[in-house]
C-alpha cells in the first residue's frame, strides 16, 4: 500500500524522512457547518474571565517542563547552585526574560526557551515538586482533569533511570490529587529528533507504567524535517499494547504530518493541527471520525504556527464541527493559564460562550480515560456546568 504525502508516493516503511497564514473563519465548502442560532446566546455579552475561571474544565495538552512557576525556577537553581543556568537571578528578572518568548518566531526558536528548565529538573525532588505546583496551579482555576506530558529522557543528566524519573513526577501528581480536587493522567512523549530506537524505549515505558497513571504515548519535538513515520515501530509497540496515542502534528508542517501521524502511527488526537485548515477533505475526515484536536493559541501564536490570535483557525474547525479542545501547552513560557487561554479565544477568535461551553466540556469528552471513569467525571462536571445546552451540544 502506497500513500501520497507531499507530492511523493511512499510506502508505510519508506526510509525516505522528507514531509510534503492567513485568517480562515469561513466555513469550508466541503464541511457542513456548525448550527448556528441567529441571535447570541443570552450571556454572551456578559461573560466575564472570572465566568470561565469558576467552570469546570479539563487541560489535554500541558508540557511538565514548559510549565514550571518562576519562583521553583530561582528555588531549585539556587539549591541546585545552578543559577548560571537563567537569564536573570530574580523573579521579577525570569518573568522581564520570558517575555522575549512571544518574540520566538519559530517552533525551534520556541522550543529552545526549554534550556532554562529542563537543566533545573534532574532530580526526584525537583520533578515530584514540580508535578505537584503543575497540579496545584490547574485545580485552583478549577481544572479537574489534567493530562501532563514530557520526556523522561530529557531528564536522566544526573544518573537517574528512566523509571526513577517517571515514578517521582507520579508521585508528585497523586500528592496534588490527595490535596486537591483533580484528577492525573500522565502522558510520555518521544522525541522527533531523535533516533527511533530512543522512542522505542519510552514506548516500552509508557506500555510498562500504563496501569500505574501512564495513559498514552506522544510524539513531540521540532516537526520540519523530522516526520511521524520516522517512529513508526514506536507507535506500533504503544499500540499493539493498547496505549493511547496523541501527536504533535501539523504545527510547523503541512497537513501531511496530520495524515502520517493518523495513518502510519494511529493516533487518536493530534496536538495542535493549525495546518489542517488546508486539507478540506482531512477536515471532514476529522469532523466525521470525532478526532480532537488540542489546540493551544497563544503558543500557536509564540511559534508563527498563525500570525496573530484574530487569524487562528480555531473558529473554522468549530464551525466544521472538529471536536476542539483549547488548552496551554507551557504555562510558563506563554504567561497563560487554561482560563487565559479560553477567555482569550473568546476575545479574539469570534466563538461565543456556547461555543466555550462545548470546547470545555470537550475537555473531558475526549480525556484519556477508561470509558465508565470518563462518564462519570463529564456527568458530575455537566452538573456542575453554569451553561445550558445549546444547538451546539452533540449528542451521543
């Protein structure tokens, strides 16, 4: 079997690596679009930061080393006497700093902004603290399900194995779930830039800590040059042993990283997604087959994956009726919250508060969670909603 990505036919085990902004907030001709009421919904004028910041909510795609408070970050360097590691040696300096990230310009360019953490977390302590202020952070916006990922294998400088790493960030996020009202997954990530034979090994990770709060394997790292299919044994050991699968995708690379990561690797979400707004017909794939997409739009914004909050496609995916999830990415590095984030959407990206509604609530719809588990938490969080059911609302 053969498939067409970027111009080339290539087949499934091809050792050929190669891959194939403006506003787009009309709906596609080839996909049906969203029912839309012809008056706004009542509260729409009036909803407030404050509105979204009191809903229950679910955070799907949030990177433990992106995510760090700049207080831990001037703590653990001064304890780990590796204040030569950041920019500045005072919170105030790191936050003045950090502000540079929305300067990135690139999704490489981002992604370097990691130096001044990652270096910071090669300890158990420093990533049981960690896990737990990431934890502690969501749940006092009122995030009750949160997905944290990274790479274990970012973090083994100082000698510890891969599964002393994994075990202290899950103890430090089943210490947040006994102090707070949340609940934990955890998600590895292999790395696009490096040699599959690293991804195996953290396949083999994830499949081995899959009924100890390990949920899904991902694929992070920077896209150009670096494609899906170049981890595809990877995907198959994580699959063949029943994980969950979520891909960065179509971040700084076409639709066909989309296809690749959906039809060579199998996954079930893909993170980010902006480049499907080229591919009509890959949308309404995505919109029949109910594929989320973990959108995070200030980060979009930080790596140019869109110019500007205004020409985001968030709104186009809604309307094509994609299941969208909106969440931060890195906390730390883009200053914003899954509150923020929302709200900011909102302001900027032309969705109402049905639309948010749904978008939260998706949130939990499409958690990587056991299906009678996953029903439940969407039972009490819909209860709990302060939002009616609109014509947005699918039914199941």
């Amino acid at each position: 079997m053969r498939a067409c990505i970027g111009g080339k036919l290539f087949s499934p085990c091809a050792p050929d690596r190669s891959l194939g902004h403006r506003r787009c907030s009309s709906v596609l001709r080839d996909a049906p679009p969203m029912p839309m009421s012809s008056t706004p919904a009542p509260d729409a004028a009036t909803l407030t930061q404050d509105d979204i910041r009191s809903w229950p909510k679910a955070e799907l795609h949030c990177h433990l080393d992106g995510s760090v408070r700049l207080e831990t970050m001037l703590d653990l360097a001064q304890q780990q006497g590796k204040m030569s590691v950041l920019p500045a040696d005072s919170v105030e300096g790191l936050r003045d700093e950090l502000r540079q990230v929305e300067a990135s310009g690139t999704l490489e360019a981002y992604l370097a902004w990691f130096d001044y953490t990652i270096p910071l977390l090669q300890t158990e302590a420093a990533l049981r603290r960690t896990a737990y202020e990431l934890a502690a952070d969501n749940a006092a916006e009122n995030v009750r399900y949160l997905e944290v990922r990274y790479s274990p294998i970012l973090h083994v400088e100082s000698d510890l194995s891969l599964e002393a790493v994994n075990d202290a960030v899950i103890e430090g996020l089943r210490r947040a779930e006994a102090d707070f009202d949340i609940t934990t997954s955890l998600i590895v990530c292999g790395l696009r830039d490096r040699f599959e034979s690293a991804s195996m090994r953290l396949a083999e990770l994830a499949v081995e800590y899959q009924h100890e709060g390990v949920v899904a394997f991902d694929l992070a790292g920077g896209e150009a040059g670096n494609p899906p299919k170049g981890h595809l044994h990877a995907f198959y050991r994580a699959r063949n042993n029943l994980l969950n699968l979520t891909i960065h995708a179509g971040e700084a690379w076409g639709p066909d990283s989309i296809r690749q990561a959906l039809f060579y690797c199998g996954a079930h979400r893909i993170g980010h997604g902006i480049s499907l707004r080229k591919d009509p017909e890959l949308m309404q794939y995505f919109a029949d087959h109910r594929i989320p997409l973990e959108i995070c739009p200030t980060s979009n914004v930080d790596t140019q994956a869109v110019p500007s909050l205004e020409a985001h496609p968030i709104e186009t995916y809604v309307r094509s009726n994609i299941p969208v999830t909106v969440n931060t990415d890195n906390r730390l590095f883009s200053r914003t919250s899954v509150t923020k984030e929302l709200w900011r959407v909102h302001q900027h990206c032309n969705l109402e508060a049905r639309h948010l509604r749904e978008i939260a609530l998706n949130g939990f719809r499409y958690a990587f969670l056991p299906h009678q588990q996953k029903q439940d938490l969407l039972r009490s969080v819909t209860d709990d909603f302060p939002l009616a059911e609109t014509a947005e609302t699918p039914l199941w």
